[in-house]
C-alpha cells in the first residue's frame, strides 16, 4: 500500500470540475485526504484564474494505473491533449508523489518536478504532507515550503466546499 498525493487544478468550470473529480476519486480510492482550495493566475499564458489543491489517499495500485485512472476522469470532464502544453485546462490531475518512490519512465516522473516550482502545488501539499520528506531533496515539505520564494508567485486561499455526494456533485 502506497501513500499517494494528486494535484488538482482547473480554470473552466472550476468548482463543478474540481467537485467531481474529487467524487470519482472518492469512488475509486475511498477517503481522501485534501488541502485546502487555493486560487493562482496561470503559468506561461493568458487565460483565467485557477483553483488548485492537492489530495492523498493510500492504494496498491500501481504508478500506471494510478496515471490511466486520473486520464480518465479528466477525459470524463472534457479534458483535451491537443493543444498547448500551458492552456486552459478543465481538469489537470497530477500524480506528485506515490509514496517514497522516485520513478522516471515514460508518462510518469515521480517526485513530480512541480512540487518544487509552483506554489500551487507545493503550499497545498505542505498542507496535508508537512512532516514527509521530499523522496529527492530530503527536505520535508513543510520546510520546502517556508523556504519557497513566495514573491515568485502569487496564490491566494479561497473558500470552497469540497464535499461531493456520490456521483461527484457539490452539495
């Protein structure tokens, strides 16, 4: 069983988006662990604002089926792969890390490198992961993140409901 952390992030329909993704991974993993919803303008384009967070949950699926199960929810949400790598997205999920493993294969590179870049992705993760320690830097993400260079991007902290009843719907 492996520890797993996923980045959510979504700039069209957001709340629905993010809401049920956080339903079908509940379906699919059982109870998830989440962070706080934070909000960030978008990296190397134009476009709207997303809302980020990142979830764990414990699985004995592996890194792949872990990748194709987070395809096909954001295939489910109309998530398309054709156009620029930075666009606008209605679902990104992020396999970040699956327990302390450091993988480097086609379609999965675990620990993901944006952990370390983005706020949006390391402050919701020293959230809910604080005391785990980076698989590469050795240094735990609570201290990763207190030594982020905060000016270098802004987030900010949003109110969101993220409960969902069983089909991914907010309630």
């Amino acid at each position: 069983m492996a520890r797993v952390y996923i980045g959510i992030g979504s700039n069209i329909d957001r709340e629905r988006n993010i809401r049920f993704a956080m339903g079908r991974l509940r379906a699919e993993y059982g109870p998830l662990l989440a962070s706080r919803v934070y909000e960030s303008d978008p990296v190397g384009f134009q476009g709207d604002r997303f809302l980020n967070l990142v979830i764990g949950f414990d699985t004995s699926d592996s890194p792949r089926a872990v990748t194709r199960a987070l395809h096909l929810i954001e295939d489910q949400c109309n998530r398309t792969r054709d156009g620029a790598r930075y666009s606008s997205r209605t679902l990104d999920l992020d396999l970040l890390l699956y327990g302390d493993e450091e993988i480097r294969q086609p379609g999965i590179d675990i620990p993901r490198d944006d952990i370390l870049l983005h706020a949006f992705v390391l402050r919701p993760l020293s959230e809910i992961a604080g005391t785990h320690r980076h698989p590469s830097d050795g240094r735990t993400f609570a201290r990763l993140w207190a030594e982020f260079d905060k000016t270098r991007q802004k987030i900010w902290l949003v109110p969101f409901d993220i409960s969902v009843d069983d089909n991914g719907i907010g309630q």
